[in-house]
C-alpha cells in the first residue's frame, strides 16, 4: 500500500449533458474524475499530464502537505501551472487523515469539471470509529454549464459583473430525473434492505452551498471534512463548495426507489433564486424488475429547507462536534488574535475595462479590504528563492476601519486596495481568527477554505462578533474540526489552530466567483531563518514560470 503510483492525464473530452454533445476538461476521460483511495500512512505519487490547451494544476483539498509544500497545487501560490505538454508529480504522504476529502484543478474555474474523490481509510486493521458500513459511496456533487466555463468566467472579469448562473446541480456528474434529456443516465446507488451504507458526500459546485437528503430515509452524520465527528441524526445536510460531510445512511424501508435530491442553499450574489434539484436514485435490490415509472415505485423527492432557510442550517451546522475530546488539541491561549472582515462589494471602474456591475460599478470580493491579485509568479518559489515584487507582507490583522459590519453599510466606507498581501505566522504559534461577513453588497454565505491546516471552530454566530462577550461561549471541549468554515449569512466564525506547518497557505473562499474577485489572502509561516530547512528544495520536475 505504500507508494501508490497514478497518473492523471488532463485532456478534452466530449460529454453529453443536457441534451447536447459538449467538449470539456477531464482527467484520464472521465467526469467526474477518477476516485483516489488511500490508507493512513500512504504516500500518493501522481503523475499529472497535461493533454489540455490550457494550463493547468491540481490541487489535493484537505490535505496538510506537512513537509510537501510544493505539492499543495494552487497556481501562482505554491506552484506555477503544468503547461499543455508538460507533466508535473506530486508526490505527499497522507500524516494522520482519515475521511473524505477531494482533489481538483486549482488553476481560474477549470474545476468546474476537473475534480473526483479522495478517501482516505484508517491503517489496515484500524477499524472506522463508528458500526461498520457493509456498502460506501462516494456521492459528488457539483455544477454544469451548458456554456464554456473559462468563457463565462473571462466574460464575468471583463464586465465586472456576475457571471452566468449554472443550467444544472449534479450528482456524481449526472443532472438525474427531473432534468431535459438526462433520466437515462441518472446515477443509482443499489441497497440491500438491512444494509447500512455510509454516503461520502462532497461538494464540489463552483459557486453554489447545496442541501442533500434523501427520501424516507434519516441520515447520521459520522464526519466531516478529515474529521470524525460525534453522531448525530438529521433529515437533510447542507454542504459548503469545498467541504465533505460522511453520513450513515440505514437501508430499513419498504424496498423501493428512493430519491436523493441536492438543491441550492443560499444562492450566489447577483442570482435570481434557482429552485432547480438534481437527483439520484437509491434503489433497493429487492424491486421486482419489471416495476415502472408511475407506478408505486416512482420515486418521492424528499423535503428540503427553504434555500433562504439560514435559522435552520444554523442549528444544523451548530450540532458538529469533534469525536476525539480527550486528546483536546484546542489551542486555549492565543498568540495572534486576527480579525478579518470578509466579503462582496462594489468598486468603482478602474482596475476593469468595462462596468457592467450594479450602477456602472464592477464586483470586487476582499478580506480586511484586500482585493487579492494572483501574481504571476509562484509566491512559495519568490519566498524560497529570495525574489521580490512577487508579494508584500503587509497583510493587516484587524480591519482598516470598523464600522456595523452586517448592518446597512454606506458604500463609501468600502474602496478595497489590491495587492498580493500576506501575512506572517510564527511556526507554532497559537492562531485565531474571526472572519466576520459583511453587508457592504450583501450578507451572504462563505465557505472559507485554509490550505495546509484543519483548525477548530470555536464558535459562530450571526451579526457581528462581540469580543466582549461571545468569547466567553467558545467551544473549547469538543468543537468541530475541518478544512473549510462555512461562515453564516451576515454572521461570524471563530477558527483556532496552531501554525504547525511551515509553508505559504493560501486562505479563500470557495466559492470561485469570490475568489477570483479577490476573496483570499495568504499566510505564511515561517520557522525563522530555519524556514528554508523544513521546506525542502522543490522537486525538479516543478513547473516554470
Ligand atoms: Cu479546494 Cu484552494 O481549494
């Protein structure tokens, strides 16, 4: 099991969605791309070539690339991208994971269709932490296009407006039923009855938080992200783009045909409401054959929040609790105290060619009013090799300027600055953040993803954070640990975790409308002048600038 060697070749292939014949991204000619699997301990070499038109890089989300910086994947921060005919191996070892993670392009919105499952099992013999599934299914969910995605994206940066909503949900690359043209090739997932299954549901939409059930059927959460999480019962989920969340699902229906539906929660700035579902079918072996549609094993859609429903994700979101309390890694005294202030708003026209946005403005995303800009040069590369202009470090720990941050904001407080900023750690020190939403647009939701660390949400709430009294209710017991914060519309999130992994780690929100309008920022931490020794040379095969 040690040294698992693949290799991914990104290439154009054509797909039929939706009625229509379509060229897109792939890896190795499948969409979604292959599912990796790997035991804690494994070491993962993966040949990436790149058969595109385009660059590319592929990112492995979740993974903590302790002492593997150069395999992280984002483009321009660790690396710069593989080039049509050229390949790239990443090579990292899986240190104390387990669950359900992903990987996928990290390079503008190639994502959109280039990405699959990552799942990493316990040691051989290490069994789960929960009863035992007799069936596991990796369930992906994700966004479709009619249009060509770095089209749509190019067209969004040059007006400096919202770009085209998604023209279907997905789930494991399949639109389902209730979709033109697409029941035949609706993904089905079959049970025995009695059988339990554990349902490893990843989110991997571009732009849009999606709620899952399934019909008649209640679902145990188990985990989330690379954590094992205490069980707990629910009727739906709701799942941020970036994050993974390992549901238990009990096969003890009458055996028919269940549907399992995925939906937009809280949809993206500047979209009308889609009220579009995707679906799948868990269908029981014991369905006689012949049994048709309409008949009584026409599937039933199950019941789904209202996408505007924040009250109830909340108490869905606010049940996660950490499975391991007693080997408590919660940082309780905090070195860095930051405060970023996150979130959507308008610019004036400058940095744009054209104005498109509301009122002859452009979008613009920012943290602390930082507009971040992709350099052109890999900044882990600049830090190694000692080149300037690529960075600056003046990344500010608390806003430039406080105002009520979730209240009705006048847009004159908010011109945001760009630059590529980030901000230093000190190897080992104790972190928290507060990220806190803003109404400068509007209030919406954040998944906001950390490469190279699973921190602790301490706490969350909606409105602004009171650092005088929310503190005080801080989960340091057993708080939730993960990859990416779902931070609440119009509300805060505090994370801790200690900056363990030298390295620069790029912070954003998945959603990848706002990141490429500037929502992200890097840190980088650094072990003193010893930094250069616990980040090895990069590999040879590194791509150029
Ligand atoms: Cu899943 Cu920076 O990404």
């Amino acid at each position: 099991e040690n040294g698992k060697g693949e290799s991914q070749t990104v290439q154009a292939s054509m797909v039929k969605r939706l009625c229509k014949a379509r060229t897109i991204l792939t890896v190795n000619g499948q969409f979604p791309g292959p599912t990796l699997e790997a035991r804690d301990g494994d070491t993962l070499v993966i040949k990436v070539i790149n058969r595109a038109l385009y660059n590319v890089t592929l990112h492995w989300h979740g993974i903590r690339q302790m002492g593997t910086q150069w395999a992280d994947g984002p483009e321009y921060i660790t690396q710069c991208p593989i080039q049509p005919g050229s390949a790239y191996t990443y090579r990292y070892t899986i240190q104390n994971q387990e669950g359900t993670l992903w990987w996928h392009a990290h390079s503008r919105w190639i994502r959109a269709t280039v990405y699959g499952a990552l799942i990493l099992y316990p040691k051989l013999g290490v069994p789960y932490p929960f009863p035992k599934p007799n069936k596991e299914f990796p369930i992906v969910l994700g966004e479709w296009w009619d249009g060509d995605i770095l089209a749509i994206m190019r067209q969004a940066l040059f007006t400096g407006n919202a770009p085209n909503v998604s023209d279907a949900y997905t789930i494991n690359g399949q639109p389902g039923d209730l979709y033109r043209c697409s029941s035949l090739d609706t993904a089905k997932f079959y049970v025995d009855l009695g059988d339990r299954v554990l349902l490893r549901v990843i989110n991997a939409a571009l732009n849009q938080q999606l709620l899952f059930a399934v019909a008649n059927h209640m679902l145990t959460v188990v985990g989330a992200d690379s954590a094992y999480h205490k069980p707990f019962a629910t009727s739906f989920i709701m799942v941020g783009p970036g994050q993974t969340t390992d549901v238990l699902l009990t096969a003890n229906q009458l055996p028919g045909r269940y549907y399992m539906a995925a939906q937009a929660y809280a949809t993206a700035q500047g979209a009308p409401f889609d009220n579009t579902t995707a679906t799948a079918i868990l269908e029981y072996s014991s369905v006689p054959c012949g049994a048709k549609k309409g008949s009584i094993l026409q599937p039933i859609l199950p019941q789904l929040p209202a996408y505007n429903d924040s009250a109830t994700v909340f108490a869905f979101t606010s049940q996660f609790r950490s499975l391991s309390s007693s080997n408590n890694k919660v940082p309780t005294i905090v070195d860095e105290n930051l405060f970023f202030i996150v979130g959507l708003g308008l610019v004036n026209c400058a940095p744009s060619p054209t104005c498109q946005g509301p009122n002859g403005t452009r979008f613009a995303a920012s943290m602390n009013n930082v507009s971040f800009v992709l350099p052109s040069r890999a900044i882990l590369q600049a830090y190694y090799q000692n080149i300037p202009g690529v960075y600056t470090t003046d990344f500010p720990p608390v806003p430039p300027m406080q105002f009520n941050y979730t209240g009705n904001v006048p847009r004159a407080l908010w011109q945001p600055t760009f630059g590529t900023k980030v901000y230093k750690l000190k190897f080992r020190s104790a972190v928290q953040i507060v990220l806190q939403d803003t109404a400068i647009f509007t209030t919406e939701d954040h998944p906001v993803h950390l490469h190279g660390y699973q921190f602790f949400i301490v706490g969350q709430g909606f409105g602004n954070f009171n650092p005088s009294t929310d503190p005080a209710n801080f989960n340091l017991i057993d708080p939730p640990e993960r990859n990416t914060i779902d931070v609440p519309v119009g509300g805060w999130a505090a994370i801790r975790f200690v900056a363990d992994n030298p390295g620069v780690w790029l912070m954003h929100c998945h959603i990848d409308t706002h990141l490429t309008w500037g929502f992200a920022m890097c840190f980088l931490v650094e072990n003193g002048p010893g930094f250069l020794q616990s980040v090895g040379a990069p590999p040879l095969d590194l791509p150029p600038c």
